[in-house]
C-alpha cells in the first residue's frame, strides 16, 4: 500500500524541559531489559533482527503531550483513520551496533483477538550527539523501492501509518535513545 504521505515530521516538537521530564520520569518505568532477555517470539529475540534495550512508561502527561501531533498529523495527512487508544509508551536505546531491521509495527488487519490493531506509531527522538542510528522508510514506487530518510534531531517527533516498513540503521557512535508511542484502532474495513 502507499500513500500520499508517508509520514508526517514535526520539528523541535518537544522542548529540551519535556525531553528531560520524560527522561527523568524514566526511573518509574520498568527497568530497561535487552528483548534477548524477553520472553518474546522467536522474530524478537532474534538480534540480528532487533538489538535494543526498552522500557516502558504509562504516565498521562505523555500522552497529554503527544497526542495532539497524531491528531493533527491524522487530520492533516489525510489518512483520517478510527483511533481510540495507546499501547504502553517505550523508550528504546540503541548503543554501539544496535539497530532495528525493516518491519511493520502493525499490518492493522483483522488477524487480531482482540479486535485492537495498530494503526499509527509515533516516534520522537529524545537525545542527540550520536551517530546512525537513522529511521528510514521503504515504499514500492512503480519498479523500484522507495527509501526515505526524514531528518530527525532532538525534539522531532514523526508519525506514520503502523504498516509503513520501516528501520533503525545501527549506531556508530554513542547512544540513541527514541521514544515510541503505538495508536490503536478497530481493524480497516
Ligand atoms: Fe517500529
């Protein structure tokens, strides 16, 4: 599937205060594991698939704070799709090597129990001074394939449709941090 917008990038969305609020409410949320520790499927522990430590965060003013960029980006965007919930927040770091390998969030289908599927995911970037460590996009466009490289720095906060394939290439140098935030919706129809 494409469409018109890929993503919609907001710049300097979150203020240096708010990152360092978010970084400092951090010590609440539960301590960050390596998904190799997890007990998750098989594709997750897989570290060549995904290498990245994670914690996770139910704070409202997160939600507060975010939530009005995937309105509007829903609105804007033209995309319009039904929303009615978050999954959890996830703070994801990424050091020297780590990465995130193209995927899908979500292919926001049926194939579901609970009848609750993602439909757009949020990622801000919350730290800076590394190196890699790029969120890109892929899109088929007439023969070939499309990869897309929106500029994130500090504060950027980008939304996309949970279909969209996408990946974190890995860090050179320091340490990423990135926070994540997954909006859920009744299946497309
Ligand atoms: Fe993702």
């Amino acid at each position: 599937m494409k469409n018109k917008y890929g993503f919609c990038l907001f710049e300097n969305a979150i203020s240096k205060k708010e990152i360092a609020k978010i970084k400092k409410s951090s010590s609440k949320f539960s301590e960050a594991k390596t998904l190799k520790e997890d007990g998750l499927t098989k594709e997750d522990v897989d570290l060549s698939f995904r290498d990245s430590s994670v914690s996770f965060s139910n704070d409202a003013w997160i939600y507060t704070l975010l939530f009005p960029f995937i309105e509007e980006a829903n609105e804007n965007s033209g995309w319009k799709y039904e929303i009615d919930s978050c999954e959890p927040v996830q703070i994801a770091k990424y050091g020297k090597d780590q990465h995130y390998s193209w995927h899908q969030d979500g292919a926001s289908d049926h194939n579901v129990v609970d009848e609750k599927v993602r439909k757009l995911s949020l990622i801000a970037t919350i730290s800076n001074g590394y190196e890699g460590g790029e969120l890109e996009f892929k899109q088929i466009e007439n023969d070939g394939v499309n990869v897309m490289k929106p500029r994130m720095s500090l504060g950027s906060v980008i939304i996309f449709p949970s279909y969209q394939w996408h990946r974190s290439t890995p860090v050179t140098k320091g340490t990423k941090q990135s926070l994540a935030m997954w909006c859920l919706g009744p299946p497309f129809r």
